[in-house]
C-alpha cells in the first residue's frame, strides 16, 4: 500500500475516533444519573430511622451510619450503600447492613419504591416491630436478599414465594418471625435459582422438604434451629455444589441415619475467616447416636466439622479414606474412647479440634508429617498419660490446647516458633518451665496453671516475649526474681495471673505500666509494693497476702480492688474515691482504722460490694447513698461503727446483702429495710439495737429475705409475726428444680459468719438454698408464733437465750429441711413432741434450761443427741438421759392434741350419759321382775343367781373346815 494511502485511512481514523469520542461524550451528558423521585425516596427513608450505634453491636464486619452523608441536592447515586445502573440511573442495590438503623419498616414504606433493585442488604440493625411483609415480594428483579439479625417478627408474608430470581435469602436470627402453614413449601418449590439459603433460627415447624435434596444449584444450606420436625428423607441428595449444609437444632428431626452425602468440594484456600467453615456440615441428630459409618465415603471431604451436636460412643476409625481432610471437628459432643489409630493418615490437616468430650487414654504416639496443622484443640477431655513428643515439633503449630486433662510428666522443648498460644493448664504436669518457651517470639497466650510446676522464675527469661498478652501460671509451686531491668520487658502484657505460688518480699515488676489491666497476685507471701504504676489496670487481686503499712490507693481506671487478709493499717485516703469505675471493694481482715470517708456510698455508680470487715473503724457508716445506686453486697461487720442504720440504704434497690453486725449501732429495728425488694442477707447481731420490733407499714416485708441474724441485742417483746409470715424466700423451695449456685458473681461471692451449737462457722460461700433465723441472745418473749411451721425451707432456726413462754409448736413438725434447732434457755414449758422425730435431717438441737416434762421422744435423729440437748429440764426423762421414766409411763401426746382431744370430748357430758344410763337400766330391771316378761330373760336370770348362791355356800363351807 501506498503512504498517500496509508495518510488518508489514518486521517479517516482520526475523524472517526472524534465522532465516536463526541457521541459517547454527548451520551454521557444526556443521562439523568440519579432520578429525583428516587432520592427522595431515599431521603424519606432516612428519616423514618433514627441512628445509634448498639443498634449494629453484633455486626461481625465494621460498622457505620451510612445514611448520615445521604444530602438533598447531591447525586444518590453516589451514596454510601447505594448503587444505580449506568445506563438509566435507576438505584439497582440497596446495602444498609451494619448501619447503626433502627425503626419500624411498614408496608407503605418508601423502601418499597425501587422496582428495578436487584440486591438489598439490610442486615444488623434494629426494625423491631417490623414484619417480612407483601412489600418485600414487589422487587420483581431481586437476585439477593438479606435480612439477617434484624429484629423482624411475625410471619412472613407469601409474597416472597414470588421473588423467582432469588440468588441468595438470608433471613437468619429473626427470633419471631415464622412461615405460615405451607408457605415453605411453596417458597421452596418457586425459588428455583436458589444457591443460598439461610433461615437459622425462623419458624418453619415443616417437616423436611424433599425437593431441596435434588435442588443441583444449592451451595448453601442453612435450616437450624427452625422446628423441622419428622424423619428425614430417606433417599439419596443430590446436592453436586453443595458446601454448607446445617440442619443442627432440629431436635425432632430424626433418622439421619440413611444421610448420604456426595462428594463435597470446599475452596482448597483455607481460610478461617470463610463463612464455609464456620458451620460447615453441622449436623444435630437425636441424643445417643453415633455417626453414620457412611461417612468414610466421603473421600474428597476437605472439612468435616460436627460440633455442639449429640454424637456419643467412640469415634469411627475411618480416617484411612478421609486423606483430603483439612479441617476436622468433633468438639462439644460426646464421645468416649480413644482417639483412633487412623488420624495419624491425615498429613494434609490444618485444624484438628476434639475439644469438650470424654475422650480418655493417651494421644497416639506414632504420628508423623502433620507439616500443616495449625492448630490442636484437645482441651476439657480425660487424656492421661505424658504429652507425645511429635506435638513439639510440628513446623506449622499456632496454637496448642490441652487443658483440663490429666496429662502428667514434664513439659518438653519446643522444636520451632511459630506458636501463638500454648494452654497446659489444668492438668498434673511437673517440673519446671522449659527454656525453649522463652524463644517463641510470636507467643501472645500461655496459660501454664493450676499444675505442679515448680522452680524459681526469673523475670529477665522474659525479654523475648514482646508479643505477649496473657500470662497465667497460677496454682504451682513457683517462686520469683526480679531483675533491674525487668519493668520494661512484656510491653503489650494485659493480663498476668502469678496467684497460688511462692512469691515472697516486695513486688518491683512493675511490668504493663500501659497495658496491664488484670494483675492477680493472691495467695502468695509478698510484702509490700513500691508502688501501683499501671494506668489501665481493671482487677487488682491482692488478697492473702503479707502486705503492710499503709492502704496502697487503686488507679482511676480500677474495677475490682481487693487487699483483704493482710496486714495493712492506717486510714482509707479520700483519693480512693476518684476510682469512679470502681464496682468491688474489698478491704477486709486487715487492720485498717479512722473513720470512714463520706464519699463511700456514692463515688461510684458501678460499685456493687463494699467490704470492709474485720477491720477497727470507728465512726457512723456514711449517710449519702444516692438513687440508682448498684450496691449489692455492704458488708461492715466487726469494726466499732456507731449511730444509727442510715435513712439512705433504702436508695439501694439492688442490695442483696447488709451485714452489719459486731459493732455498736444503736437505734430500733431498720423496719423500713423490708421496702428492699432483692434483700436476701440480714445481719444485725452484737449492737446495741433494743426496743420491740413492731408492726410494719408494708405490705408484704422483707419477701427475699432468707438470712436473717438479729442475736445479741437488746429486742424485747413479742416475736414478730408480721415479718416471720412474709419470708416467703424461706417456703416451698424446689431445690430439684433450681439451679443450685453461690450468692455473687465471678469477680465477688458473698460470705459470712453463722452460729450453730454455740460455735461461729465461718461459709466462705452462701448458696442459694441456704436460710437462716436467729434471734437467740434477746428479751423476746411471749409464746412462739405457730406460723415459723410455715417456713418449710428453713435449714437453721436459734431462739435460745430469750424468755419465751408455752409449748414448742406442733407446727416444727412441718420444717422437713431443719437441720439446726435451738430453743435453750427460754421458758418453754410441757413436753417435746413425737412429730419432731420426722424432721430426718436434725443435726443438732438444743432445748436445754427450759421447764419441759415427760418422755423424750425415740426415734430417727433423736437417737444421735445427747445429754446437752436436754439438760436442765429436771421433768424431762428417757433416753439419753439418766433420769428413767417409770416402767408404766409412756410417751404423752404432744400438748396440741391432748388441747384438741378436750375440745372435741368433754368428760361432762360422758358423766351425764352414764348417770342417765344407770337411771334407765335399773327402772328397765325393776318393770322386768314386776311384770315378769319376757319369760326368757326372767328364766335366765333367776338361773344365774340360782347358780352363784349355790357356788357361794359351798365355798363357805370349804373354808369353815380349813379354818378348822
């Protein structure tokens, strides 16, 4: 070709480009991007919801308000969340997931104009109140939907059948919302595109659809927890594509039995964060089933996990034709037995997890080539035996978890350092911590407690451990040395557990400054600290230690503060009080004085335990407990407090326990404390109370009450009635039924003192069963109120050391659970009933110096007490006794009956049956010899006395001639 040629196709080449350029420009132009009907749409939608942040708190991806930068005026299309087709502007994908939303989503809402969306996310945010209603069904074009975590309820409109182009459905963790009578069914039969199904957690009470088992397009499949009920298909699924399948919860879904599942194709690039493996075929059979043998079929599964599901018996040896397993997961079943043989075949593993079941035995020793395993989850087992030497040398291992076995031997050297996390804890290991653990630079947990480990710690080994986070070594036999330079090593450590060793002297590893939040140093044998320099520290546990001189003050930022049983002294510096965050306080068993600080009752709005027993403060309990205060535990016992209970505890709604006992307050009885709707300790004992305990003005005092310890003060008058009818925390307790637990919570459990037989009994936990009266060492008087019978629950109950009057009730009879009883040194009168001798779990009881008679009752318990039980009764007798009983005394009816038996049978009116009787017959016997009928009874009787006058002359007659 010639160049004139080659300049004229070039030059037409140019002309043509300009023309295209200028055309595509010019079409550019013309085009509306975003419709105003549509951002208006937009705009009205934004207001119908109000932003806050808790509103997406479970969002597993980071959240923001999307919708705070949608603006009038600027182009929608360009809009967080919002997309639009190119071409016609029209908004095809609506993605609000994560959004911080919160509002009711009607059918009229403006959501629904968009008839050209083609994907709507909405998921994590709050439409409480709202339904999946008929709106839904008009995005005619609609591939993906995802309501997921939401808060819609009700039922789902059948409208949503008609969506046919779906993709994916999501509608997970709607708790509430349901699928009306067959419109399951009917969604399953018209969504014919479907590759991912989610409904976790929906109400669809179907049974299982057998069409989703031929459904070729599914990926995912997700019906746990949605009531499916009946046997599952028996027939073979044909899911080719098929990477989740979770049908767990379904508790009346049976028969798995048959469950043959194809080939399974995973994406061969692990990665933990992919939805595939986080419930990937997580099958819930019925309880005691084991798992299909089919499965070692599946020769091409990449994962199989079935945690938190029913499985028992011992697992199959079937892992010779699994070679292609990279994840494995049985964790939180139950299986038993030994790990099989046939793990060892599985070199390609990445995750191997049998944690939470009763596995026993040792680990199989003859394992090799695990070049890829990550990470070994063998915890909360039964395995024995010593650690096999391959799980040290396993180029690949991030994380190694054996706790709460019952491995023993010594903890060998790691061959590589690639570790993240190593717990041992919880098992019987010895000797002393290897040095190779000190070189796993990468290391962020170890968790080494509550063994047998022992040796000195020195702080500079430590240097390497830049990474690391948690360190817990407590329960061992470990000592401690701090080097110079050892405050700058651990830069990132946040919490350190060194509690249960031998650490003595003075703490200096002043290590965290600007991290450490937790720090529990208890039940070691240091001295005294230089100083407290952590600025983010949340719980400080210093607690049984050897610590002296004066209170050390808390950061601003601590929590949880606990000094007692030490030796500290001095007063409680006012500074105490700028820990504003403060929620426990524990100062007891020291040797703390002064007077208390007045801003103790309100300088933290989160405190919920005071504890400052067994201290020597003096002074007036602080007055200002203000309203909306979280106390739940005020404990001030054994000081030398004085005044008056303050007017302010009432402020307190959420006070469960009020020790106050061991001191010298006076006044009378804080009846005003009954108004505490959660109060379930009250101790008052040994002050200087007096007066009588009254009546109360409400209704219904002191409901949760079910300690209560009045003893050693100066109450008087009759017992009070009124408050023991109320105690309803002390009756009909269902102990099969509850959940028995420890009065607290996990950072604090309540404790306290009690008196039985004279002896104080420290319960350094209080369960929730456990009630309680004593009202012994007073100046009651008057009869015993009948009502205490009510108390059914009751394990203890002391009235000794008063003046109490009358018989012991035949209503104790009825207190099944009583194991103490002491009602010394009163002035009961009468004798011990029989029916006590039902009461089978008595313990000790105590009736001594009182004015009881009679027979004491055999049988049961009473035959386990001895004389202390009974003397200074000098009418009482029997068993174990020395004074007898006479051989013609038996035991008595209790006083009660012998009451009801008068009252029902009056002798009078016996005498005068009798006396009427006596008249009657003998007019009867005289009208009888009179008339001389009837002849027959005449005739025998005249027979009879004819009889006895002849036995009577011969019987004279004998003895004449003996005398004779």
């Amino acid at each position: 070709m010639s160049e004139h040629h080659l300049l004229l196709c070039f030059l037409f080449f140019l002309s043509f480009s300009q023309i295209l350029l200028s055309s595509c420009f010019s079409f550019s132009n013309s085009t509306k991007i975003c419709p105003h009907g549509q951002s208006l749409a937009l705009l009205h939608l934004k207001k119908s919801f109000s932003i806050k942040k808790s509103h997406s708190r479970f969002c597993r991806f980071p959240s923001y308000p999307k919708t705070e930068h949608w603006k009038e005026g600027s182009d929608c299309c360009s809009w967080d969340g919002v997309s639009c087709d190119l071409v016609t502007g029209h908004v095809i994908e609506l993605d609000l997931s994560c959004s911080w939303l919160s509002g009711t989503i009607h059918s009229e809402s403006t959501l629904f104009r968009f008839p050209h969306l083609q994907r709507l996310n909405l998921a994590f945010n709050d439409f409480s109140g709202s339904s999946v209603s008929a709106g839904f069904g008009r995005f005619s074009s609609l591939t993906h939907l995802n309501l997921s975590n939401s808060g819609f309820s009700g039922l789902i409109s059948q409208k949503i059948s008609h969506l046919s182009n779906l993709v994916s459905l999501d509608l997970t963790w709607n708790e509430g919302a349901e699928f009306a009578p067959h419109s399951f069914d009917s969604l399953v039969q018209n969504l014919t595109k479907l590759q991912k199904l989610r409904l976790r957690g929906i109400s669809i009470s179907s049974v299982f659809p057998n069409s989703l088992l031929n459904r070729s397009s599914l990926i995912s499949l997700d019906l746990s927890e949605c009531g499916l009920y009946g046997r599952f298909p028996d027939k073979e699924i044909h899911l080719p594509k098929l990477e989740l399948l979770s049908l767990r919860g379904n508790d009346e879904l049976s028969d798995f039995g048959s469950l043959r599942l194809p080939i399974l194709r995973v994406d061969p690039q692990f990665n933990r964060q992919s939805e595939v493996f986080t419930d990937f075929v997580s099958l819930r059979l019925p309880i005691h089933r084991s798992i299909p043998a089919s499965q070692e079929n599946l020769t091409q599964i990449t994962s199989l996990i079935l945690f938190g599901n029913y499985f028992s018996g011992k697992i199959p040896n079937v892992f010779d034709n699994l070679r292609n397993l990279i994840s494995l997961d049985l964790s939180g079943n139950n299986f038993s037995g030994q790990i099989p043989p046939s793990i060892g075949n599985l070199t390609n593993l990445y995750e191997l997890d049998f944690s939470y079941n009763q596995l026993e035995g040792a680990i199989p020793s003859s394992v090799y080539g695990f070049s890829s395993l990550s990470s070994v989850r063998l915890q909360y087992n039964l395995f024995n035996g010593t650690i096999p030497s391959w799980l040290y040398t396993l180029p690949s291992l991030v994380e190694l978890d054996l706790s709460h076995n019952k491995f023993t031997g010594h903890i060998g050297e790691f061959q590589f350092y690639s570790l993240e996390k190593i717990d041992l804890s919880m098992n019987e290991l010895h000797g002393s911590i290897p040095t190779s653990i000190f070189e796993l630079v990468n290391l962020s947990s170890l968790y080494l407690s509550s063994n047998n480990l022992s040796g000195v710690l020195e702080t500079s080994k430590f240097e390497k451990l830049i990474n690391l986070t948690d360190l817990g070594l407590s329960n061992n036999m470990l000592s401690l040395t701090m080097s110079v330079h050892s405050n700058s090593l651990l830069p990132n450590i946040q919490t350190l557990d060194l509690s249960h060793n031998n650490i003595s002297g003075m703490f200096s590893w002043n290590v965290g400054k600007d991290t450490l939040s937790y720090l529990n140093l208890s039940y070691n044998f240091i001295s005294g600290f230089e100083m407290l320099p952590w600025s983010s520290m949340r719980i400080l546990d210093l607690h049984f230690n050897l610590l002296q001189g004066k209170l050390p003050t808390p950061t601003n930022s601590t929590y949880f503060f606990s000094v007692s049983h030490n030796k500290l002294s001095g007063e409680i510096s006012p500074l105490i009080c700028k820990a504003s965050s403060m929620g426990v306080l524990d100062l007891s068993h020291n040797n703390l004085s002064g007077m208390l600080p007045h801003c103790l009752g309100n300088f933290s709005n989160d405190l919920s335990v005071l504890n400052l027993r067994r201290n020597q403060f003096h002074g007036i309990i602080p007055q200002t407990f203000l309203k909306g205060n979280s106390f739940r535990t005020l404990d001030f016992n054994s000081n030398q407090l004085e005044g008056l209970v303050p007017r302010s505890l009432i402020m307190c709604k959420e006070l469960e326990v009020l020790n106050l006992g061991n001191n010298k307050i006076n006044g009378t009885f804080p009846h005003w404390l009954g108004a505490l709707p959660k109060l379930q300790v009250l101790v008052l004992r040994f002050n200087h109370f007096h007066g009588q305990i009254g009546f109360s003005k409400i209704k219904s005092p002191f409901m949760s009450l079910r300690i209560i310890d009045l003893a050693h003060n100066d109450f008087e008058g009759d017992l009070p009635e009124i408050y023991l009818r109320s105690l309803k925390a002390t009756m009909n307790i269902d102990e099969g039924n509850m959940t028995r637990k420890y009065m607290g919570d996990d950072n604090y459990q309540d404790s306290m003192m009690v008196t039985i037989k004279g002896l104080e009994i420290e319960f350094v936990k209080i369960l929730n069963t456990f009630t309680t009266i004593d009202f012994s060492s007073n100046k009651f008087q008057g009869v015993i109120p009948e009502c205490i019978g009510n108390l059914n629950s009751l394990r203890g109950l002391n009235l000794s050391h008063n003046y109490l009057t009358g018989y012991i009730p035949l209503s104790f009879k009825n207190l099944k659970m009583l194991e103490s009883l002491d009602l010394s040194s009163n002035k009961l009168s009468g004798r011990i009933p029989q029916e006590l001798t039902s009461l089978t779990f008595l313990e000790v009881l105590n009736l001594s110096q009182n004015h009881l008679i009679g027979f004491i009752p055999q049988g049961s318990q009473f035959q386990t007490f001895g004389n202390d039980s009974y003397y200074g009764n000098p009418g009482l007798c029997g068993f174990p006794l020395s004074n007898r009983c006479t051989t013609d005394e038996i035991p008595y009816p209790s006083q009660e009956i012998e009451a009801k038996f008068e009252s029902g049978f009056d002798w009078k009116i016996t005498l005068m049956g009798y006396g009427c009787g006596l008249v009657i017959g003998l007019y009867l016997g005289c009208l009888i010899f009179v008339s001389g009928k009837p002849e027959w009874l005449v005739w025998i009787i005249d027979k009879n006395i004819h009889k006895k006058i002849v036995r009577n002359k011969r019987s004279t007659r004998g003895r004449g001639a003996r005398i004779s």
